[in-house]
C-alpha cells in the first residue's frame, strides 16, 4: 500500500505548523492513491505524537534520542534514512524551512533518489502519479514535475496550503522506532556558539511593512522600521535592498525568499515585479507607496498611495500615532 510520509519539524518543543499543512494536503494524496498517511516525529525528548494523529496521520513514527536535540542535519539525516529504508513509503514530504530546504537534499543523496524543492502545489494524476508543481523559469510558468525513482522526495513552502483540521476524535497508531545515528553522524557537526541575531518569523507575522529600492540610502531602512512599530508588524525588503547588504535575507520577500500571508502588507518603493509578488501577492490587503503611479505593484494593491515615500511614511506613522 502506498504510504505519503510527512516530517514533522520540531524545535523540541513545539511543531511547526507547516507539518500540519502537509497533514492536510498529505491526506489529499493519500486518498487518491488509496494509501495511508504517516508522520515522523524526531525530537530530543518525547514530544506528544497525538497531536499529529488528530491532525489526520494514521501512523506517527516517533523516535527520541538525546542526539536529536539539536537541529544537526546529519543526525537527522541518518534517523530518516534508516527509518525511510524500512517503511518505504512512495511520498515524503518535507516543509521547506530553513532546515527542511538544508535537510531534504541529505536525504535524497543518501537514498539516490529525486528531490523537487519549494512546491507550491501537489497533486496525484489519473495514473496514480505523483505531480508536484513549483514556479520555474523565475516564476513564470508553473512546472509539473513527475520522478521516475523512489521515493520521491519534495519540500512544500509555507503557508501554501492550509492545515489540517484537529479532531480530537481521530485514532491513529503511534509507533515508537529506535534512533540509529552513528557517532560519526552525530558528532559531523558541532554547535560551537549559538547565535542570536534579528531572527524573523515573517511567514508568521499580522503585517508586514517592506522595503524596496525606492529607499535611497541603507539608514532609510529605519523609516520602514518605524512603519512596522507602529502596527507591532515585522520588516521585509525587496531583493536588491538584501543583495546590497541593506538588511540580512531572510527578510527577503519573493520567490527567493519568504513567501508570506499577513493581514497587512505595506510595500515602500517597491515596483512589484513578479519575483516580489510571488511571495507577498496573497496577504489579505496590500497597500502600496511608489511614486510611479503605473508600477505594477498597483495592479495587486487594495490600497494605493502614488506620492513619495519619504513623505507618505512619516506622515502615516504620525497620523497612526495620533490615532487619526
Ligand atoms: C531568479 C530571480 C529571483 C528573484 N527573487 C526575488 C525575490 O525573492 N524578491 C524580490 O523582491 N526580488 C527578486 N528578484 C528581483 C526582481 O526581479 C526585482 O529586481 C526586484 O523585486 C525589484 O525590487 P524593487 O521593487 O525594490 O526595485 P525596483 O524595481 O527598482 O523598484 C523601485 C520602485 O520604487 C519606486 N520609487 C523610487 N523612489 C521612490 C520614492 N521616493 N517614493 C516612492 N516610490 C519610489 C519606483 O517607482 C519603483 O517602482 C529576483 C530576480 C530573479 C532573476
């Protein structure tokens, strides 16, 4: 029987919720292809592997080992290997975070098999194959892409497909598997210095307010701060602004880089070419600030406003102070 396999990401704590988008989506396939839907749960301590069953897997397989605690790509390239050898299941689907899009390629290598990264969209045609759909050609067509090995390996960005419901009613089998990491794996790789720079989680965040090359100098940057202060939202930036140095990429919004849904996005001199709308053309309302009143950007905002920006903005945060 056809197996899809999900890679429950944790931080040892807590799942990532684009495991349960791939639950949801998981369940889509599974059912096509008459199979089942599993999980891998790996983690340092024991996490609760229910939560995963209530979110639609039918088996979770959990290992804990002391090694798994730290994000360390080669040991948990070597727990999924061994775990992957014996199930054999037809799909694997990894979300592509950061360590997913680091983990994945791991994999495929030590299997010898296929990998497609960041799809955007899954599918299981009438011969039972599996499609996996992704932006090519800087995102200008969508490529339907079929492996011919086994198993086939992709990583899903996201905030792509929405997650699974939980039903606290659903049964699902929980297997506990042993942990095989060879101390040579566990031992690859070694955290020197944990370093805690600006991290962002902007696929999380209510608003984003994000820059472009509209700003004229990298100390402009803090205009678009103060915006995102003012709604307690988080920054982004257009390619060139991360490319320049400006400001570290993983605030990049785009298809090479975050793709984000917020409430709000606000985009500052930012022109709206495809790459940028591929990450940010979902949030719920764009507003737009350029001076060009034919940037293309327009096309997708709710909210225009066409003037400069180094008056619209603090003109905004200060009618936003006041609570006009
Ligand atoms: C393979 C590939 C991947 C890419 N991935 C990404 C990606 O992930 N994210 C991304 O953003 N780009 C990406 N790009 C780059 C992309 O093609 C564009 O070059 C980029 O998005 C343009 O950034 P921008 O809108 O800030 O700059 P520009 O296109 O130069 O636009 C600047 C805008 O600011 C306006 N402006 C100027 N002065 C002012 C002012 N004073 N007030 C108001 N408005 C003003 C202008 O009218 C203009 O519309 C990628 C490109 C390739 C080839």
């Amino acid at each position: 029987m056809s197996e899809v396999m999900v890679f429950a990401e944790n931080n040892g704590e807590r799942i990532h919720p684009v495991s349960y988008e791939l639950l949801g989506k998981g369940r889509e396939l599974t059912d096509k292809l008459e199979g089942d839907l599993s999980a891998t749960l790996l983690s340092g301590e024991q996490l609760p592997a229910e939560e995963l069953v209530y979110r639609g897997a039918d088996r979770v397989y959990r290992g804990t080992d002391p090694a798994l605690s730290e994000p360390v790509e080669t040991s948990y390239k070597e727990a999924l290997v061994s775990l992957i050898s014996e199930v054999n299941p037809e799909v694997i689907l990894i979300g592509a975070t950061n360590f997913g899009r680091s983990l994945a390629p791991r994999i495929a290598m030590a299997l010898d098999t296929s990998l497609t990264a960041d799809c955007t969209g899954l599918d299981i045609d009438e011969e039972k194959n599996f499609v996996q759909i992704r932006p090519a050609f800087s995102g200008n067509i969508l490529a339907h892409i079929k492996s011919r090995t086994s198993p086939q390996l992709a990583t899903v960005r996201y905030k792509e497909f929405a997650e699974a419901d939980r039903n606290e009613e659903r049964e699902g089998e929980v297997v506990e598997v042993k942990v095989k990491i060879s101390r040579e794996g566990a031992e690859k790789v070694k955290i020197i210095e944990e370093k805690r720079g600006r991290r962002v989680n902007l696929e999380d965040a209510e608003v984003v307010v994000a820059g472009g090359r509209g700003l004229k100098k990298e100390s402009d940057m803090q205009l678009v701060e103060d915006l995102a202060d003012t709604f307690g939202g988080k920054v982004g930036a257009s390619r060139p602004l991360v490319d320049d140095g400006w400001i570290e990429r993983e605030h990049q919004v785009g298809y090479s880089g975050k793709r984000v849904k917020p409430g709000i996005y606000i985009a500052c001199g930012i022109s709206g070419q495809s790459q940028h709308l591929a990450g940010m053309k979902e949030s719920d309302t764009i507003i737009a600030i350029n001076n060009d009143p034919s940037a293309p950007i327009f096309e997708y905002a709710d909210y225009g406003l066409v003037g400069n920006l180094y008056e619209i903005v603090p003109e905004l945060i200060r009618q936003l102070k006041e609570g006009n």
